[in-house]
C-alpha cells in the first residue's frame, strides 16, 4: 500500500462532482473512474497549480488545451480546489490551506510528474450551450503536513 492511499481516497471523495461557473454554463465530473485511472498528465497542456498546505503538502494540477483562456481556467480551477479544500475541512476537520493559482512551467511540471506514478485524476466537462470543454485535475500529495509544529 502506498504512503498516501488513504488521503488520495480521502482527497478524491472531496472533489466536487459539479458545479455552476457563473454565466459561463455547468460543470461536471465524469463519473467513470476507472477510465480517469488511465490519464497522465500532458506537458503540452496549459497547467495551473494551487499548492495545497496544512494537515498534508502537495499540489491541485489543471490542465486544459493551450488555445483556451488562462483566467477563465484558473477561476475553474480556483472553484475546484476551494471545494475541495472546504470539504476537507468540514468533513474530515482536516486544516488546509489554498494558494492562489500559478501557471506551471514545463520545468516545474516534470519535477511534480513522475512517469509511471499514479495520481488521482478526475475529469471535468464544461458545457456552454452547445460547446463542451474538457478540463483535467489531478491531486499530487508530497507529503505529510506539520500541522502543530511552529
């Protein structure tokens, strides 16, 4: 069993399902898990990362095409860790913060990303009237958290 089975299951429970992104349409997860075991993260995407502190450390990675708009993507992605984070909170009373988003460099991407690694992976389809846009989050714990100590 891996270091992190636990909170990974955790953290996976915690991720929202859906979600109303303002005038922008509806957002929802695809529920078929073990189709969203088989993703890797892609380095050719646009990548944003909220750095996830407290009880754990680690990382929310969302990727989304490179011809999409940044900030519309990095508000998705803001209301995603926020769900998350809030959740963990509140049902696991688990105490964690959220960083802002950060754009995530080839660089950094590979040093997060190690080949062959397993990472909770959900993925998310924005619908707006007729056009949908796939959207990816993966969760990258790096360790436990030094909640108590100074």
């Amino acid at each position: 069993m891996k270091k992190f089975d636990s909170i990974y299951e955790t953290m996976e429970l915690a991720l929202p399902t859906s979600f109303p992104f303002y005038h922008l349409g509806e957002v929802n997860r695809l529920p078929d898990p073990a189709a969203q075991k088989s993703a890797a993260p892609n380095e050719e995407m646009k990548t944003i990362g909220y750095s996830l502190q407290g009880d754990f450390q680690g990382v929310l990675l969302v990727q989304f095409d490179q011809n999409l708009d940044f900030s519309v993507y990095a508000e998705m992605g803001n209301i995603i860790a926020s769900q998350l984070v809030t959740t963990l909170s509140a049902r696991k009373e688990m105490d964690l913060a959220v960083s802002p988003p950060q754009k995530i460099s080839k660089t950094v991407f590979q040093s997060l990303v190690k080949v062959g690694q397993e990472f909770p992976y959900h993925q998310y389809i924005h619908k707006c009237g007729d056009i949908e846009v796939t959207v990816h989050a993966w969760i990258i714990l790096t360790s436990q958290g030094d909640r108590g100590h100074a």
